[in-house]
C-alpha cells in the first residue's frame, strides 16, 4: 500500500515506540503536522518557541534514557533548534530532531524560511541528513533512533524537504540497521580488564572520578559496587552527579573549579585515578600540569577519542562503563585502605562546604532545605549560573536521572524546558525546577506550555536582580566593575506567574522557606516560589583562573 | 612535525567531503592536501589526506574521523612501504624562440605537453610530490601562468591494501 512519506514518518515514529514529541508547526512541516494529526498514539506537544521544543525533548530524553523527539519548520524554525541541539550534544543527550525543508526545486535559492540546516548542524550533531529520495525515509529514521541511541549518544537531525513530505511511497520498516561506518565497541578488552583489576590491588590512595557516561549507561549500581569493593572515594563531574549516591560516606561531592576542597585534594594526592564516563573537561581538570600529578591514570570510555585527547592516560580502555564494571567486579581483591579513607575524612572534616549565614535569605540555604524536605527523591532541573553550582554543592542526589542540567554548553534558558519535558517523561514524580532571575527570562514563555500540559512542576526561583554568575566573575577578574550584569528593571515575577494561572509565593527570610516550602512542595499543582537573595552572594570554593586543582580558594 | 598519509574509506554521499573538511578546520586540524575520488565501487569514496602533526595529534585526528557516519575505514599509511603521486598541469609562458628549451626541461621531468598557444605551452606531470615541486622550480623562470596540484595519492605496495572488510562491503546500504 502506497502511503505519503509523512505518514510514513509518523509509522515509523510509532514503531519506534516515540510517545511524545515536542514541536512547532509552520510552512515546511505541514505534511508532517497533517500526518500526526491522524496519530492516536504521539502525543504532540505544543511549546512557544522551537527552543522550548528542543529542550523539552531534552529534559525528558534525560530522565526517561529514551530518545527525545522534537520538530521544527524550515529557517527560523531550524534556527532557533540550534541551541537545544548544540546542547544535547555536548551532554551527549540521545534525540532525533526532524525539521521541514523548502522543496527539493528550490534548495539552494535562498526560497522562503530556507536555510541549510545539515550544514549549520554539522558541528553540532552526531549526524544529519537531508532527505532527498523519498524511498530511503524508513532507513535513515531507523538509522538515525540508532545513532541517537548507541555508543556515544548524541542527537541525530533529520532535514525533509515539504515535497518529499508528500511524496507517495510503498512503507516497509527495516529491522536492522546497516552502518558499516559506525559500530560502538561496548565490551572492554579482556587483557586490559585484568590489568585494571591488578592496579587496583597495588593502589593505596585510589579515587574514582565518575562522569555523565555512567549515567549514560546505567551503571550507577555497578560504580556504587565498585566503590565499596575497592574502597575508593568517588567524586563526581557535574554531568555525573546522581550516578553515585550524594548520602555515602565514601562520597566527595563534584569536583573542578566549583567543587569541594576535598575533592579536589583527593584528586591531588591519588596514586590511581579512574575516570569512568568522564571527558577532562577544562572545569573540572583547571591546571592540566597540576592535576593528579601522582597518579596512574585508568580512563574507561565509550568514546574512544575522549581518550588521550586532554591528559595522557596510562591504561585506556573502550567500552560501555556498565558492561566493563560488570567484568571487573569479580576479578576485585579486598585491600585494606583504612589509612587513605582516614585521609579522606579529614580531609572532609577540615575543608566542609560552608557558606555564612546572616538576616538574608541565602541561596545555599534553600537549597539545603530543599533536600530536607525531598531526600533525593525528586527530579532537580535546574537553569544554569549561580544556583546551578549550588545545587550541584549542596543537594544530595541519590538516583541517576534525577538531575536534569545543562552541563557542557552551558544553556541559559534550558531549565523551563526542560522541567516541561522532564515532569512529562516521569508523570506521578515530583519535579522541581531551580533558576534564576537572568535564566528564566530567556524561555519564560514555556509556562504556557507547561499550564497547557497541566504540568505541576514547582519553579524556586532564586531572584538577585543580578546575573550572578557572571556578576561574580566581574568581581574576580575585573576588579568589580559590574558591566552589564545587574538588572535595572525586574518584573513582578509573582504576577507574572499568576498570569499564566500559577500559584505564586515570594519567599524573604529563612522563616518564610521553612514554613512555606513543606506547603510549596507537597501541595498537588505547580507553583511558582519567587526567593529574593542577596545579590552579593559568591558560589565557592572556586579554583581561581589559571591556577590547579588544588588552589581552590573559599572566600 | 612530520607529515602522515591517511587512507580514508568514506560513504560516497553527498556532504561527505564537508563533513571531513569541516572536522579539520573546528578541531584546529591542518590539511596539507586532500584528494578525493571514487573507488573500484560507486558507492565508497576514497580519501587521501596528508596531516601534518606529532603522534597524540594524528592519533586525536584519527579518532575524530572516527565518529563520523560516513567514515568507513582509516589506515595511517606513513609507516608503511606506499607508492605515491601526485598530478600537476602547469601553464608556462614559452615564446616561440623558448619552446625547444622548455620541452627539453619538460623530457628531463617525464613531463608531457598537452596544449600549446601563442605565447604558452601547458604541460602535465605526475610524480611525487618533491619532483613536483623540482618541475614546478625549474619552469619558473620563464614565467608560471597557471598551475594546479590534485594532491597526493598513495596505495601501499605489495599485496597489502586499504579495502573494505568483507563486512563492510556487504552493508552496502547508507542514506
């Protein structure tokens, strides 16, 4: 039977088991909308701008491990995906994204809302295609779930031209994918397995520094067993926070430019460091010659080019951290390492995280009380700045996919979204969204996407008129001149909340959160808490610019 | 920094030479010449990249080839035993009265000719790329009017080769 490519789109799409995708309609894509509209098993959901959709896709993409599905329309549509993807990519989030094209006759002619969408994505995705012959749809759909998913995931765009939307094909769905370019290696090598094994009984001070790729994998419970076994502390990258239980005594909290001071000197003053589903991005590495300067370094990852491309590695080693962890475990001595976890305690007994408590009400705080009130059981999105590091520093998490955040890029703007995709990938779960006053103004449109999917995310926003992270860089490095970073005008955020039919609250002291966030947060509905904190307040430790690891300064 | 010759078998589609090129230029990666063309199947594209960096360098560009789709097979072929060449057309400025001179030069680097006008000769040669460069030197003192290089290609010698695995050959199939 001879079906149009755009519901063969949306056939595929099903057999892929995709139940919800996040778009915006226009011009390019109206075959495609024409063909959901007959879809009783996609869910559609209609954002305000195509950022939202893209980071939308995201955020549920991150809590759910599926592939997140988002659309656009041509030009202005694509454009503005282009954030989003970047984003995913540098977090390694797996998504397909599907943007209309003008007609294939008019490619190249600068037509109406046309852009060359595979060329601009090119750096940014881990493949893309313009599909040009209609015939091909189902393989490259098929191949595209596939590269989204495996290996290294990563978001994988689609471009259909509006005429191959509509032309007519005969739809069969491949079962197989046929990539003779692309085969992720997932089993470790055997030999290097054991020589891992074996460093680990000489090591006497080890450290695991654990990345996203455990999460990525869903190795947490593997790492968790790991580290218990060989008793080695665990620090965590940003994009690793969730994948190590934030309530375990062997734990060190993130690590890098915001991390803890015990962190990072356990990083300083390890003989083996093994990094597992990390990149030694620059935060987190600082000063290349003065990171783990006494350390054989053991680098397990899937992406073999993540190896050797920033430190030189001892022992690499390719493969899907959940299977290799499987393999180690067993091959495991129990060494006695009381001396180093000594080291270890006071190490975290003289550098605790701290910050000054006075009449204000102190972003820290809230944080804190925010993890009193849900013991890690709920899903954290946050926007990014200031009280991103914060709750890196000060929420404890407990289960993979519980933290939802832009890491590598970056992405102001990303926490609204990505709430919205978030509570829709895990309905019935608490999912709560801390940003700030700069962030939420960049997609603060999507509280209309969010009411219209009745979504009841609660929304702490930490409000210092000020675009603090960048407010305190000024103070750092450019002797205080504040350019640019305090707001002269700030809206009535709690109007704005209730313009949109949002419970709104405005928090003042320390008084006002413990009596008010139990409300806020067990209350069924969303809710919008407007924290008004000192705009002066400095995210620390900090590793000043240019300096190791191990000169992290706290004031 | 030496130079390394890279063998690249790639999915002949569209964009594909732009993928490359692209990787190259945002990871900071220095091109000294890239040949492309089809293989023995239409449906594989072979490239011949000469790079030129230390070894952590070629390994790093290697494995950023890597991650790309369209990228079937690499083979670093400096360390081996390879036969290389390269093609040059070169227009030179030959009055009349220089002609028997230049064409003398020309026999010396097995050049050919293959046009002539008024005031020109164009000639073609193939060779490495030293002979090329030493051709290109001794026309240059009577006036170079145009030239072009297609780039080093190269094949090891012997009975080793770069080819797709008999896996490879069978998933035919890319979009």
């Amino acid at each position: 039977m001879e079906i149009t490519v755009a519901e063969a789109l949306v056939e595929c799409l099903e057999r892929e088991n995709v139940e919800i995708i996040f778009g915006y309609p226009g011009g390019a894509v109206l075959p495609l909308y024409d063909a959901l509209y007959h879809s009783t098993r996609i869910k559609h959901v209609l954002v305000r701008h195509e950022q939202g959709a893209v980071h939308a896709a995201d955020g549920y993409a991150r809590v759910t491990g599926r592939v997140g599905v988002c659309i656009g329309t041509s030009g202005p549509g694509a454009t503005n995906l282009v954030t989003g993807i970047a984003n995913a990519y540098m977090d390694s989030v797996p998504m397909v994204i599907f943007t209309g094209q003008v007609p294939t006759i008019q490619i190249g002619t600068d037509a109406f809302q046309e852009v060359d969408i595979t060329g601009i994505t090119l750096p940014i995705t881990k493949h893309n295609y313009l599909l040009k012959d209609p015939a091909k749809l189902s393989m490259v759909i098929k191949n595209a779930f596939h590269i989204a998913a495996t290996g290294r995931p990563g978001p994988v765009l689609i471009d259909i031209p509006k005429d191959v939307a509509q032309a007519r094909i005969s739809f069969k769905y491949p079962s197989t994918v046929k990539l003779r370019g692309y085969k992720p290696t997932y089993k470790g090598h055997p030999s290097k397995i054991t020589e891992i094994a074996k460093l680990f009984g000489k090591a006497k001070r080890p450290v695991i520094y654990a990345g996203g790729g455990v999460i990525a994998s869903n190795g947490s419970e593997e790492l968790l067993k790991l580290a218990e076994a060989i008793s080695a502390p665990v620090t965590n990258t940003f994009m690793g926070l969730a994948g190590f239980p934030g309530d375990h005594p062997l734990f060190l909290g993130m690590l890098g430019l915001h991390g803890t001071r015990y962190a990072n000197l356990a990083i300083t003053e390890c003989d083996l460091l093994i990094g597992i589903g990390a990149r030694f991005d620059d935060r987190v590495v600082m000063n290349i010659n003065s990171f783990a300067p006494h350390a054989t370094v053991i680098h397990i990852d899937i992406d073999p080019a993540e190896i050797g491309k920033v430190i030189t590695t001892n022992v690499p080693l390719v493969g899907d951290v959940k299977l290799i962890l499987k393999e180690l475990l067993p091959l495991i001595e129990k060494v006695d390492r009381s001396e180093w976890l000594e080291r270890i305690k006071s190490l975290k007994e003289q550098y605790p995280l701290s910050y000054n408590r006075d009449s204000s009400l102190k972003p820290q705080f809230i944080v804190e009380q925010l993890w009193n009130h849900t013991k890690g059981e709920a899903i954290i999105v946050t926007d990014v700045g200031q009280h991103q590091m914060w709750v890196a520093q000060y929420y404890h998490f407990k289960k993979p996919r519980t933290l939802v955040s832009s890491g590598g890029l970056g992405c102001m703007g990303f926490g609204l979204p990505a709430a919205v995709g978030a509570a829709l990938g895990a309905p019935g779960r608490k999912v709560i969204l801390v940003t700030g006053d700069g962030s939420i103004q960049m997609t603060i449109q999507e509280l209309a996407t969010m009411m219209e999917q009745c979504l009841s995310v609660k929304i702490i926003l930490f409000n210092n008129s000020a675009l603090g992270m960048v407010r305190q860089l000024q103070e750092y490095y450019c002797e205080g001149r504040h350019m640019a970073t305090n707001f002269q005008f700030h809206p009535d955020f709690e109007m704005i909340a209730r313009a949109y039919g949002i419970p709104a609250y405005t928090f003042r002291t320390e008084e006002d959160v413990v009596k008010g966030l139990p409300e806020v947060l067990d209350s069924p509905g969303p809710a919008f808490v407007n924290c008004i904190v000192p705009p002066g307040e400095n995210v620390l430790p900090m590793v000043p610019a240019g300096r190791g690891i191990n000169e992290s300064v706290a004031c | 920094m030496e130079k390394h010759t890279l063998s690249v078998l790639v999915e002949n589609s569209p964009g594909v030479l732009t993928r490359v090129a692209g990787l190259f230029a945002r990871r900071g990666f220095n091109i000294d010449s890239l040949a492309v063309g089809r293989t023995d199947r239409a449906d594989v594209s072979r490239m011949t990249i000469v790079v030129e960096g230390d070894k952590p360098l070629i390994e790093q560009v290697t494995k950023q080839l890597h991650k790309l789709i369209d990228v079937i097979k690499i083979s670093n072929i400096t360390e081996d035993e390879y036969v290389d060449r390269e093609l040059v057309m070169i227009k030179v400025t030959a009055e009349p009265g220089q002609r028997v001179e230049i064409l003398h030069i020309a026999g010396i680097f097995r050049a050919r000719a293959v046009d002539l006008g008024s005031k020109t000769m164009t000639f073609e040669c193939t060779g490495t790329g030293g002979k090329i460069n030493a051709f290109e030197e001794s026309l240059r003192p009577y006036g170079i009017k145009e030239l072009v290089r297609t780039g080093k290609i190269a094949m090891l010698r012997g009975s080793k080769f770069v080819a797709l695995s008999p896996a490879q050959a069978r998933d035919a199939e890319s979009a």
